[in-house]
C-alpha cells in the first residue's frame, strides 16, 4: 500500500533548514532582482540541534504575513568559510544600489542576484 503523503511548505523549508541547505522562499512572482537579508531568524553552526523556534517560525508563515510586514520572502544560507547557518526575512530590490544599500544598514556580508545566480559580497 502506498501512502501518498503531500508535505507542507513549511515542513520542506524547515528540512533544507535542518540540512543547512541554502533556499530562498520568495511569497509572490513580483519579486526584485536582488535579495537582502532584511532580519535574522536565526544562526547557528548547527541548526538543527539549535533553532528552537523553526517550528513556530516556519509553520505561521503565509503570504499575508509576507505582504502585512513588507517582507519579500525567507531564505537560508551557509557561509562555507565561517560553518554558520543563517536564516533571514528577505527582501527584494530592482536596483543594486537600494541592494547593497539596505544590506549594508543590515551589517550584511552579501547580497543576491537572482538572475545572475551568484553572490555580490559587500565590502566596508
């Protein structure tokens, strides 16, 4: 007998969490080029032994709290050189400059371009 068991969004980001793998979420297709780290939810080395809050987190996320908070989506990342895994509200922004901008008020290490596919590290 097979069990077709369709998994939540929110139960698929809270895995690639667990696992450390990067994701970006974003609420809507009108979204901007560049992402930014607008506000961390958490950062740890390991995150599935220490986000106490992912579930809370990931499971009271809809698209109307994304649009009620200015808030373009959620994503997680790996910085590779330093083992720590973040996971941040995210915005996005049509113009590099309000990017890199916004990134830096946010002491950011980097934005990304979601058309280019790559990160733009910030230098300061």
């Amino acid at each position: 007998m097979s069990h077709n068991h369709k998994i939540s969004l929110g139960q698929r980001l809270i895995n690639k969490v667990n696992s450390k793998e990067s994701f970006t979420y974003l609420s809507n297709e009108n979204n901007g080029r560049y992402i930014v780290g607008i506000e961390t939810l958490h950062k740890s080395k390991n995150p599935s032994l220490n986000y106490e809050d992912i579930y809370s987190d990931f499971y009271n996320m809809n698209n109307a709290f994304f649009n009620d908070n200015n808030i373009s989506g959620v994503g997680g990342w790996l910085n590779k050189e330093t083992g720590t895994y973040y996971v941040d509200y995210i915005k996005t922004y049509n113009d590099i400059f309000d990017a890199l901008n916004k990134a830096r008020q946010n002491n950011e290490v980097a934005i990304w371009d979601n058309i280019e596919q790559k990160e733009i590290k910030l230098i300061y």
